[in-house]
C-alpha cells in the first residue's frame, strides 16, 4: 500500500495530471463542477464527511485517491451502496475518466482534513492504541494520522465506516498487501475480533 508522496498544487489556477508523459490541465471550474456532480452528496464539497457511513477524504494523498479509484473500477475493492443514493463508489468510479480522477486526486489532497466528532469507548481505546503501535504503525504512522503514508488516513474517520472496511479485511473481501495480510491475520489470532473494535475505537477517538 506504499506510494510515492502526493503533490499538492493548490496555489495553481489549473489542476495538473501526468499521463504517459504528458501534461494535461483542467480548468478549476471544471473540477468544482466534478467536486459538485460526483463527490459531494456523500463527502461533502471540502472531502469532510458529516455521516457515520461515509469515510473523509480530505487531505489523502493523490496517489491513494487514485489506487482507491482504480480498485472500485476494477471491481477490488467493494462498496457500500446506502439507501438514500442512487450509486454506489463502483459506478462511480467507472462514470469518471482518467482525467477526472486525477483532477479530483489533487483536489482533495488540497483540502484540510477535519477528524469526525463522535462517542468512543476510552477503555477500548486505549487498548487499541497498543494494538495499533504494535500492528499497524509501521505502515500507519502518527496513529494512522499521516497521509504521507498512501495508506489513507484511519484517524478521526467515523466508527461505522471503520467498522465496514475492517469486516472486508477479515472476511477476505477486499485485498491486503502481504505485510498487511501478514500483520492482520496475526493481530487477529492474538487479539480476535476485540482487538477489531478496539482499533476501530482507537481511531475514532482522535478528533
């Protein structure tokens, strides 16, 4: 899950991508319009979800956005379709050109990322902090806070969608690295599914 480190160019009048070589620019209103149309009902305009099912995006690096995007495309990784929309991250995903991605990419890279306020249990927590140190924080640093890690960001995200996307590792529906697959199957058979939920509640409880 390791990527190069993002570029922000959020001084720029003009969104930049790189494709084979090549420069190409989309005008900032244009990206607005994606923002607004695309992403926006569930992530809201700045990437900071307001929900308990939608994970923020804000401030993650462009290269997780785009591996995010590719995954969903190609069917990887799975999604969750909530009842009060008409798509899923799938159809999304598959609706949006190379082009659009990487505008989007570096847009949400440009935003600042707002932890999700919400009630944790601090007992869980704490021990999930252990299990984090021990498990996780070598591919998931500053408490799974940092976005230069192209790992995404754990902290502050709400509990459900934690929830959610742990349930896909431990049931095999979406993929691991080997590290990862390595360090979670041992997480696993030390901790079970507790160890699970005090993760969850350990990044939840960074706001």
């Amino acid at each position: 899950m390791k990527i190069t480190s993002n570029l922000k160019l959020a001084s720029l009048p003009l969104t930049i991508f790189f494709t084979f070589g090549m420069v190409t620019a989309v005008p900032a209103a244009d990206v607005s319009k994606l923002v607004k149309e695309e992403c926006a009902d569930c992530h809201e305009k700045t990437g900071n979800s307001t929900d308990g099912k939608t994970p923020s995006i804000a401030g993650i690096s462009v290269d997780y956005f785009v591996e995010s995007m590719e995954e969903y495309k190609n069917g990887a990784r799975p999604a969750l379709k909530l009842k009060d929309k008409d798509e899923d991250m799938k159809e999304v995903a598959k609706e949006l050109s190379d082009e659009d991605i990487a505008a989007l990419a570096d847009y949400f890279a440009g935003q600042k990322y707002i932890p999700q306020k919400q009630n944790f249990d601090p007992g869980m927590a704490k021990v999930g902090k252990k299990l984090h140190r021990k498990y996780c924080d070598k591919c998931h640093t500053e408490g799974g806070s940092s976005a230069e890690d192209d790992a995404g960001i754990l902290a502050g995200q709400p509990i459900s969608y934690l929830k959610y996307s742990m349930d896909n590792y431990a049931q095999g529906k979406r993929e691991m690295g080997k590290k990862m697959t390595k360090k979670f199957k041992k997480m696993q058979k030390k901790a079970g599914d507790e160890g699970i939920e005090q993760l969850i509640h350990y990044y939840a409880s960074q706001q």
